[in-house]
C-alpha cells in the first residue's frame, strides 16, 4: 500500500490563503503586478542578455 506524503489539496488551499493575505487591500493592477514580477524579472533578464553583446566598443588595432 502506498502512503501519501504529499497532500496537493491542503497545499493548494495553503497557498491560496497565504496569497490571499498577501494580496488583500490591492487594487486589481497591483494584483496582477504582485502575479507578473517574476515574468517581468525574467524577461528583463533576457533584454539585458541580448542588449549586452551588442554594446561592446571593439577598437581597430594600432596601426604599426
């Protein structure tokens, strides 16, 4: 027999409570933003990856 060692459902109920917490008195943008951040942090990330490389100053070898 197997024994369960973890509950999805209390979990879940778990989160949605410390959520609901955390979220409580936002207004529905800042709801949304407290959803998005880690999108936005991420694709910030992944600008900043592809805008790096580009800004790279090669200078021409001295001429001898």
């Amino acid at each position: 027999m197997k024994t369960k060692t973890f509950d999805a459902v209390a979990e879940s109920r778990r989160w949605k409570e410390a959520v609901s917490h955390e979220t409580e008195g936002m207004t529905r943008e800042q709801v949304l933003a407290f959803f998005n951040k880690d999108r936005v942090i991420a694709a910030l990330g992944t600008i900043r990856n592809l805008v790096e490389p580009a800004c790279i100053v090669r200078e021409e070898p001295p001429e001898q």
